[in-house]
C-alpha cells in the first residue's frame, strides 16, 4: 500500500459519520434518535469552525503536505467537501423523510406554514407582531448602508424587493437577522394542540410567512434563509504576548467575526441570490450547501427536553457509588486505608464534588491545589475553590484559558477565583494544560499527608453524566509526591523528574510508550505472549503509529478501542495483520482512556488524560497514573474485554478508514454501555 497513514480530516469525517447513523437506528427512543441529529450538526460546526477553516489557510497560502500520508491540502478539501456534501444530504433525508413523520405519528410535531389552521395562523400573527417584531431590524442596501456584519452561526434571511422606499429610490434586496435572543422553536398554546400533543412551529417559518410587513411600501417576492459558518480558531503569537488575558479576550471579539468558511442556503433560493451571497463572503460553490430544512439542526434539541414522553427517551437511571463509599465514613477516613476508582457516568461525581467541600471547610486542610480544563456554568466546584480561599486555605488553580469554545467562561471563573484569594495560574500558551489533577494537603497528627484525584476526563459536574470516565481518588504518599511534583511544574515551570507513580507530557509519557510498545515487540521476537490494548479517543502520532505497525509485524496482538479519529491501518498483509481497531458509539461519549501491556505476565494498566496525538504528547500537560491494585486491574481488564465483545454498539475499522458496523445476527447480543448501566446503576 503507497500510504500508510489516513488523512486525520478524512478519519474524523468517518465518526462523524457514525453519529449520525444513531439516529438512523430505528432501535433508539425516537427523541434520543433527534438528539443524534442535532449532534451530528453541531459536530459540523466545529468541523468546519476549526479544520475546515485551517484547511482553506493552507490552501490561501500554499502550505505544503501535511500530516504523516502528506496529502496535498487540496485534495483533502476535495474529498471533505464530497464527504460533507454527503452527509448534510443524509441528515435532511433523514429530517425530512423519517423523523418528522414518526415524530408526528409519536404526538411531537414539527408544524409546516402550509399545514397551519386558521386559529394557528392567527395566534401566530400576533406572536410575530408582539415578541419579534420588536427585536428584528430589517435593512435594505445603498452605498450608504452596505451589507451587515453576520455573526458566526446566525439565521439570517436574504429578501427579494420590487419597488421604491419612502424616499423614492428603487430596492432590489433586503436582509433580517434573528437575534439569539429569539427561540428558534416555538410551541403552540396548549389549546392550539391536540390533547397530549406537542406542536412545534420554527421561527424562520414565521419570519418567513409575516416578512412582508417589516418592508411596508415594497413587494416582497421571496424570502430565504441562510447561515454563515466562520473561523473560530484562535491564534496567539506565544513569542509576542504579554498579557494571555488581554490578547485572549481580543481574539474572542475577532473571532465572531472570522473569515467565512461556510454558507448554508435554502435550496428554494434562486442563483443570482445565492450568487450574490457568495461573492460577498468570499466563497466559492464548493463551500455552498443548500439544505431543505431549519439551517441549524441543532436548534431542535430543545424538543429532546420534552418531560412528559418518557416513552421517547432513554430510561432513566439512579447513578451508584462503589462499596468502599458505601459507609459512613467521611472520604478522609476512607481514603487512609482504601484506594477508590469511579466510574463515570454509572457511578457518581457526587464523590468528588463532595471530596472538594469537605476539604473547603476542614480545619486541618491546608492547601488544595487543582487543574480547571473545563468546569460548565454554575460549577459547584469552583463555589467550593471559592470557599476554601476566603477562609484562609492556600488554593491554587491552574486554568487553561485556550479550552476551545469555553475561553470566555475560563476567564471569568479566573477572575471570581483571584477576587476570592486564590493563586491562578494561567496554562502555558503553546501547551495546554490538559491534566486532571487535584491535590489536598492536609495536616494529621502533626504529619501532611497529601490525597489526590485524578481523572481521564474534566471536573465537569454536567459532562459526567454523559461522558464516559474514570477517576482515582487515593492518599497513597508517592502518587501524591508525584501530584505534588506536577503542580510544582505547572506553577513554576521546572521539570517533574524523578516519579514513581505517574508519567506525564510533555516530557515523559511519549518515550515511555514507546518504550512499552516496543518491549511488547522485543518479547513477541522472543516467541512470548505480548498484548496491547488501548482505549482512547484518538490516535494520529506518527512514531506511535509506526511502533504499532512493527510490533504487530512481531506478531503482537494489538486491540485498539479508538471513538474518534484513527490514522493507523488496520489489517494490512505484512503490516498491521495483528491490528484490530473498533470504536464504539453509543447513549455516552466513550472519554476514559487506558493502557494495557502485557508485560511478560506482569500486567501494566494506566488511566490517563491524553489520547495518542501529537498535541498530547508534545503540545499537552498530560497526566497518566498507573493502577497497581490488584482488584482494580481487574475490574478494568473486564471493562475492556466487554468493550472488545460489544457487538451491539461497534463499529470495526477497515483498512480503506472507512467503518463496518457490527450486528450480532444470532448471537448473543453485548452493549457494553448497557452492561454498566444494568450492573453499576439502578434502572428507573
């Protein structure tokens, strides 16, 4: 084979993909089956947003191949055109021709302007006048008054004009933007709906029927919609910086306003119209996708909140706790003797959360230190850092503020943080502070004793009920030596050497799995037994790939458990025959990562916070923790072998990139999320 690599767009075109098939699934609760849809939008967004838009640069610039199978950048944008232009066809097949008649037949309809009767015309008349009305600014063109600034994602509506205004002068077109503080999705009054019915009616269609009247004196000879994706990637020159705050805040203002990328037109939209649109955002037809239907499909997921057809949604369920937290102990007592592991989202956060209250308010706690990558709106977490800082305890927190999408709730818990008396510490621009890492000191019987947390995935209290998770909590010394030796990296920026328990990026976690993998490969040469499995989200290091590929040569029997992007092969003649690669999509994002070798009989397990990019071992804080108890190796090995039985929620790699989903026929049918939720969990 001439390449021995798979384009990282390309590869994460295929999970895109596969997301969007959950919503095909006609297995699924009809609504979870919408929420899929819409995620497969937003998924697109940020495609485009992010790696879209840092194609196109390459493009303008010239840039040579990049990525380890050095594809020219436009070929790559030719074929994630043809692949995208795909996709958005499915999704509104699947809109249009399948979920909005089960969606009606199921009581949760989509009313279409064609469809409304007269008391819904009326009552939809009054809505317009009353609560749109008087936000929307309709704008007419001159030289005077040139096309608006159009927000990154908006729904706007370019209008087709005959006549002249009231000074007399000929319009030709007009434009309306829907502010964001208009809803999207309007439900109609109960006495306006059947009953136990819930009826939807989309904003565009009522701007589009009522137009007419935001243009008094001119002919209205159509209205279409259309929404501009933009660059939202931010760039900051880590050698001309001063102020990480400042600059960043800059580049957010900037950044609602990038370059056009995209463009999504109603399909009903004549040419000129939409040629006109195009020439004035610099785009070409290849980066025009006219769409029949709502131009945000994400806009829908509010009907997924509905709360009384818990018919069309996944069944509730009552998270669990493991048994060593199953006393009356508080978590300090627990801790000096036991090490606990979580399992997220079948086991609760609460945990957690609970951990950083207590030590807020304990008086013999002294210090908290914790990493912040992402925390939501309204973080209970913080409250509780904010706690233990006005009552005098030493609380440091570092921050990464280039958290993508969620920078400017960075700096503002920054800011609350620093108010209330803590050291913040900003991560380091050029290597994100990606670890998950949180260290108490307290004082016990004139000694400090350290406990620690650490996570594959972010003190996030709403995530992690939807993300797939583990978390250790301990007050083993060495592993808190080495927590401690982490932070002190973080805040001071000297190397961590000399752990024990831990390995971290940017310095020691690459060579140390490369020196893994190839004693796997050393012991396999040897007519050993050698085994590889890896849990992650994403794989595109080169040196790790090509690691692979030499011990499956060696004949190592390598599982790969990959949910999104994977650059690798698997199952090349001669290659990586020994390479199986799976990922798994189902009712949680699959987060947690972890590593598994053989190691000659004396089995290594690591949790970690990095995927195997190149960002997260040379571009990354990371932290990987090793597990060494023997009952919770275990637990994990099971973990895995139900993840590499699954054939319920599977999808097996081919050697194209492209992906095989699994079905069990007659056998036993195995979902391992499924498994978790009926073992870990109580069922409502």
């Amino acid at each position: 084979m001439d390449n021995l690599y798979i384009n990282r767009e390309l590869s994460l075109l295929e999970f895109h993909k596969r997301v969007l098939a959950q919503a095909f699934d006609p297995e699924l609760p009809l609504l979870e089956r919408l929420r899929f849809l819409c995620i497969s939008c937003t998924n697109l967004d940020e495609f485009f947003e992010i790696r879209v838009a840092g194609l196109k640069q390459r493009l303008e610039i010239g840039a040579p191949a990049q990525g380890p199978e050095r594809m020219p950048a436009q070929e790559v944008f030719d074929k994630v055109h043809a692949e995208v232009a795909h996709l958005i066809r499915r999704q509104y097949e699947l809109l249009n021709d399948v979920m909005f008649p089960e969606l009606t037949n199921a009581g949760v309809r989509f009313v279409q302007s064609h469809e409304w009767n007269e008391e819904q015309q009326s009552w939809l008349s009054e809505y317009f006048d009353e609560q749109v009305v008087p936000v929307l600014t309709p704008l007419t063109f001159d030289p005077s008054r040139p096309f608006p600034r159009i927000l990154n994602k908006s729904l706007n509506f370019i209008v087709r004009l005959h006549g002249r205004d009231a000074f007399g002068r000929r319009r030709h077109r007009g434009m309306v933007q829907a502010p964001r503080s208009l809803p999207r999705i309007i439900e109609l009054p109960e006495h306006l709906s059947k009953p136990g019915k819930h009826n939807y009616v989309f904003l565009s269609s009522v701007i589009r029927v009522h137009v007419d009247r935001l243009f008094p004196g001119l002919d209205v000879d159509g209205c279409y919609q259309f929404r501009v994706t933009r660059n939202s990637d931010l760039y900051i020159d880590d050698e001309e910086v001063s102020d990480l705050v400042r600059a960043l805040e800059g580049q957010l203002e900037a950044s609602r306003y990038g370059a056009a990328v995209r463009i999504e037109i109603s399909h009903e939209c004549p040419e000129d119209l939409q040629d006109f649109l195009l020439d004035h955002f610099s785009l070409q037809e290849c980066d025009m996708y006219l769409v029949e239907g709502p131009v945000n499909l994400n806009r829908m997921s509010t009907v997924c909140g509905i709360t009384d057809r818990p018919d069309l949604l996944y069944p509730p369920f009552t998270q669990g706790l493991p048994d060593e937290l199953m006393t009356d102990e508080d978590i300090f007592e627990v801790l000096t003797t036991k090490n606990v592991l979580l399992h997220h989202p079948y086991q609760s956060f609460a945990p957690v959360i609970d951990f950083i209250a207590m030590a807020a308010t304990d008086p013999d706690v002294l210090a908290i230190k914790q990493t912040l990558y992402r925390t939501g709106a309204d973080s209970p977490i913080v409250d509780h850092l904010v706690t233990a800082a006005r009552s005098g305890k030493e609380v440091t927190v570092v921050i990464e503020l280039m958290a993508r999408f969620d920078e400017a709730a960075n700096i503002a818990l920054a800011n609350r943080l620093q108010e209330a008396g803590a050291h913040v510490v900003y991560g380091l621009v050029g290597f994100k502070t990606h670890a998950k890492m949180l260290l108490v000191v307290r004082r016990e019987d004139d000694k400090l004793i350290r406990y620690v947390h650490l996570g594959t995935g972010n003190y996030h209290h709403a995530t992690t009920n939807v993300y797939t998770d583990y978390g250790y909590l301990s007050s083993s010394q060495r592993l808190g030596e080495d927590v401690h030796k982490l932070f002190l990296q973080l805040t001071s920026l000297t190397e961590a050497s000399g752990m024990t328990r831990m390995l971290a990026s940017p310095f020691s976690l690459f060579p140390a799995l490369m020196d893994k993998i190839q004693r796997e490969t050393k012991n396999a040469k040897a007519g050993k037994d050698a085994r590889i499995i890896a849990k992650i989200n994403s794989l595109n290091e080169p040196q790790l790939i090509d690691a692979l590929y030499e011990a499956s040569q060696a004949g190592v029997k390598i599982d790969l458990i990959i949910r999104g992007i994977c650059s690798l092969r698997p199952g090349v003649k001669d290659l990586s025959e020994n390479i199986h690669v799976r990922s798994i999509v189902g009712r949680f994002l699959e987060h947690s990562r972890v590593y598994y070798f053989y190691n000659d009989g004396n089995e290594e397990f690591y949790c970690s916070s990095a995927d195997w990019m190149e960002r997260n071992m040379f571009r990354r804080n990371e932290s990987c923790f090793e597990i060494r108890q023997k009952a919770m190796k275990e637990k994990i090995r099971q973990h895995l072998e139900l993840f590499l039985s699954d054939n319920r929620q599977a999808w097996v790699m081919k050697e194209d990139g492209s992906y095989e989903r699994l079905h069990p026929g007659k056998a036993e049918r195995i979902s391992a999320q499924d498994t978790f939720l009926e073992h870990l969990t109580t069922l409502v």
